[in-house]
C-alpha cells in the first residue's frame, strides 16, 4: 500500500489507537482530513473556534463514519491566550500521534488587520498561532513514539516567494502577500521543526522510527465547489458549483486536497522532513514532492524561528 504510486487514499492504514488533533477541523480541508482519519479508526480532536460549527462537523463525521470517536476543543490560533487554553486541555491527552496545523485565513483582508495582541492577523492565523501551540505540546507529542506534526504549506510558495525578512508587513500590506508569506513560514516552520526534533533525538539516542518529526503537506489547488455535499459543513450553492467547476481541469475538490495531509500522517512509511502534495501540482494523488530552495534555507530558518518565538513567546523544549 505504502509502495511509490501504491498508496489508495480509500483504504488507508488501521488508526485504531491513535490519538490526531487537527486545528480548523470545522470545514474545508480540516474537515475532510478528520472525517478520512476518523474512519481509519484515529480518534480525531477538531480544535476549533467556533464551537457551534465544530459540532456540526462532528455530527456529519458520525453520520459519514458510524462509530468515529470525536472529541472538540474551543481553539482561536489568531489569539496567544486561546492557543494556551488549548493546549492547556491537549496536553492532558494520554498521547498524540499527529498534531495537524491545517487552521487559516484562505482570503485575506483587503486591508492590513491586527490579531487580539497585535501582530499581522493573516501571520498570526496562519502561522503564529500553530508555532505557540506545537511548542506547547511539545511534551506530550514527544512521549508519543512516532508523533507526527504536519504543517500545511500551499503551491504559492511556488509562485510568491519570500525571505520572509517582513514577517508583519511593516513596510506594506498586501493580501496576497500576507498569505503568502505566512505559508512560505509555515513550511519553513516544519522543515526546521524537524531538523530540530531530529538532532534532539539524536542526542537522547532515540531510534529514527520512535522520534517526533514533522513533514509538510500542501493541497494544491482545491476548491468548495468541486467538493462533495455535507450538510451542515459544505453546502456551496448551484452558481458556486457551476464555476468551480469549469476549472476542473486544474482543481479539485478538498476531499482530495487533504489527501496529502492524510498520507503525511497515516503513511507508515513517511518519514520527517518530507514534502508532501497532489502528483501534478494543483491535483491528484498525494505524492512526494520537492520545496521551495527559500523553504529548506536553513539561515532562513534560524532566523524566522527567532523572530517567532519573540512574537509568540513561545520557547520549544526539545
């Protein structure tokens, strides 16, 4: 299953005993990557803002997945006091095999906007956020043999690059911009994250397969309207449906677009470090693929991860 070209995103590895914790699980790509985990057998935590929402995502995964087992955590990640919150209740968790950083602002604000402490809102939403909560779980992840974090990046790190030497636009805003830095950081977060967890490991003798790592995934280009109904978490309407479609040659839908996200956490097989997209860039089956010479720029890395633990104040225990 795990061979190259062999991977069958409808018949994933047993889950059965794992514990996976995906941020923005309400809807979207965060939705669909619980409902695939939840019927492979994980436990799956939706770590979302609005809770109203989170309990409709799990009703329609318990509807889609008779007995998936589900648990909600209120999680705001553009805001530092709900991200310790947050972890505050994850880390009470026995264990977490996967810590999934999929939470974002995909449109963003015409006009340069601050999160509740200040900082960059599309950043802090995007970024910020998941580098506090994944130093605060730090702990429990690494008392888990063989955890995973899966960071999300995004194509356009192809397209906008950065050296992401303005992480709070202080010299301009652009939306694009803003989204696009804040997931070229993202993948420069998980690059570095491993290389930092593999080093830890290293020195503490732990064995390459038993050590926390951290691989990034990005779903290409999917869409709402090329995504399959669920009531009450997907429901785009006939004209949506209409337009999305019409770019099918180049899009999917985000069932497929957290296949990628899926196999990074589920794959046996996937290793620390690892990149992980659709085979033909904006689609198809999740396949590795190479990042970015900007996201694996390991002065870039040094410099980002200091910058951010001053934003966030966040320090990485490892």
């Amino acid at each position: 299953m795990t061979a190259a070209g062999s991977w069958n995103p409808s018949e994933l590895p047993s889950q059965r005993g794992k514990t996976v914790v995906v941020t923005g699980a309400n809807a979207g790509l965060g939705y669909f990557a619980s409902e695939q985990l939840a019927r492979a057998g994980a436990h799956v935590v939706l770590a979302c803002r609005n809770a109203e929402r989170a309990d409709a995502a799990a009703r329609a995964i318990r509807v889609r997945v008779p007995g998936a087992t589900l648990s909600t955590v209120p999680l705001d990640v553009s805001s530092l006091d709900s991200v310790a919150a947050a972890s505050a209740r994850l880390a009470e968790l026995d264990r977490i095999d996967a810590l999934v950083l999929n939470a974002g602002i995909v449109h963003p604000p015409r006009t340069a906007q601050l999160s509740i402490d200040g900082h960059e809102l599309v950043l802090a939403t995007n970024y910020l956020g998941h580098f506090a909560l994944t130093a605060q779980l730090m702990p429990v992840l690494q008392q888990t043999p063989g955890s995973r974090v899966v960071a999300l990046g995004s194509m356009i790190s192809r397209l906008m690059d950065s050296p992401l030497t303005d992480l709070q636009l202080a010299g301009g805003y652009n939306p694009w911009r803003a989204y696009a830095q804040s997931k070229i950081a993202m993948q420069v977060f998980g690059f570095e994250l491993d290389r930092r967890l593999a080093a830890a490991a290293g020195a503490s003798g732990i064995g390459e397969d038993a050590r926390a790592s951290a691989l990034v995934a990005h779903p290409g280009y999917s869409i709402g309207g090329r995504s399959p109904r669920v009531p009450g978490v997907n429901e785009p309407r006939a004209l949506k449906r209409f337009v999305d479609n019409l770019q099918a040659p180049m899009a999917q839908g985000k069932d497929r677009g957290a296949w990628p996200i899926v196999r990074a956490v589920a794959d046996p097989q996937a290793h620390g470090g690892q990149y992980w997209g659709p085979r033909f860039l904006t689609k198809g089956e999740p396949a590795l693929q190479h990042p970015t010479a900007t996201s694996t720029d390991r002065a870039i890395a040094a410099r980002v991860w200091a910058e951010s633990e001053h934003l966030s104040g966040a320090r990485f225990t490892l």
